[in-house]
C-alpha cells in the first residue's frame, strides 16, 4: 500500500482515516467532534484516527489571510464552542504564512505511533485557534510537540529538518487530487464509505477573506454513527 492509494480501499478496519487542514475551521470542529465522541462511547481503544493532510496553501496556491480565519471564528465556532476558539489576537506579523510545519509534525509523529500523531494534531488545533500560536513556526510546533503527553519532540524534530515530513505532505496532495478528496475534513472508512465535512453544511457569503461563512445545517450525531461504523468494521 502507498500514501497515494485511494483511501476507500486503503483504510485499516478500526481506522478513520481523516484528510484535513489544520487552517479549516470546519476540520477543527470535526476532529474535536471525532475525540470527543470517540470517548463518550468508550472506543479510545479500538477506533484510531489517521491523520492526512488536505494542504490548502497547495491548493489555492497562497496561505489563509487573515481575515479569513478570524471570519470563520465568528461564523463557525458557535457550533462547537468547547474546541477551543479566539479571534486572532497575537501581533499581527506572527499570524502563519504556512500551515505546512503543523502538518509535517503530525505525519512525523505517526513514526510514534497513532496515539501521538492524534494527540499532536489536536494539540496544534487548539494552538492555533484557541491560543492564536503561530504554528508556521517551526519553534512554536516543536514547543506544541514537548507539551503533549506521548509525543517525543526531539523525534520530531528531526523529521522537520530532515525532509520526512514534507515528502509525506506532498504525497498526500497528490493523493488528494488523484482520488477525489473533496475538502477539509474528508472522512473514510474501511468498507469504502467516506463523509466529506460529515453533518455540516455551509454557504460563503462573499469572497473568502473579506466575506464570512454562514453554518446552514448542523448534525453532529452524524460522528457517533461513523465511529460506531468504524469500530464495528475493526471486530471483523
């Protein structure tokens, strides 16, 4: 199996393979979607999320302003308030030019171990949004990595500076261009099936950095469904 294999039939059973960004407000709920039922139902144990990248900057060829961001905490975070939100509130010229650092760390992490990959990638959501971290920033994610429980910051460090992490970024890119990964977050399964932002739907008013995204529906039962789903698929 290689990273640029169709995830519909390339997930483990008892795995939720997730492509994301860590810029989308969408995705931040729904991973903190993801953790949280995951434990409310007592399946820590036997549903890992594999964390993917859906790199935005790659594919709108430019990084998330600003604004846009800051947008989307007025018009997303209501939705799921416990995630962890603020409006950007650092100095302007530390808001990050890149996500790519983030999300090289949470695919290095995964040398760790699923665990640690998982806990890093919240870890960087949470700095991000809720602590307005300029996770850009290779000292800062390596700052997030040594605060998480589980994760050996060190190790990380090594895969930023030697390449790893980059390499891996880039085949995720081309294994979401070439499999039809829609958005950030794209959900799949083992059986094949997949939720593309599972349970939400929204509609941008405005071009994206001066307008502001409007939430028209919300179901987040949707995330007990899909990991029941996936535990049920890891008993087989």
């Amino acid at each position: 199996m290689t990273r640029t294999a169709d995830p519909r039939t390339t997930t483990p059973p008892g795995t939720i393979t997730v492509f994301s960004d860590i810029w989308c407000s969408f995705a931040h709920v729904g991973v903190h979607r993801l953790h949280e039922t995951r434990e409310r139902l007592g399946l820590t144990e036997r549903v890992r999320f594999d964390h993917r990248a859906f790199p935005l900057e790659l594919f709108n060829d430019g990084p998330s302003p600003r604004t846009g961001t800051d947008s989307e905490v007025g018009g997303v975070a209501r939705i799921e308030p416990g995630a962890g939100w603020q409006m950007w509130r650092a100095p302007d010229w530390k808001f990050p030019s890149s996500s790519l650092p983030a999300l090289e760390a949470v695919q290095v992490a995964k040398e760790q171990g699923l665990a640690a990959s998982e806990a890093l990638d919240r870890a960087l959501r949470k700095a991000f949004w809720g602590q307005s971290r300029s996770i850009g920033a290779r000292s800062v994610v390596l700052a997030v990595a040594a605060e998480t429980p589980g994760v050996d910051a060190d190790a990380i460090a090594r895969g930023l500076d030697d390449g790893r992490g980059r390499r891996l970024i880039a085949e995720d890119h081309a294994c979401a261009v070439e499999h039809q990964v829609v958005c950030s977050p794209h959900l799949f399964l083992a059986d094949g099936s997949d939720w593309a932002n599972p349970g939400v739907t929204a509609r941008w008013h405005g071009p994206y950095g001066t307008g502001f995204p409007e939430v028209t529906g919300d179901d987040p039962g949707v995330y007990e469904a899909i990991l029941l789903r996936a535990a049920a698929a890891g008993q087989k």
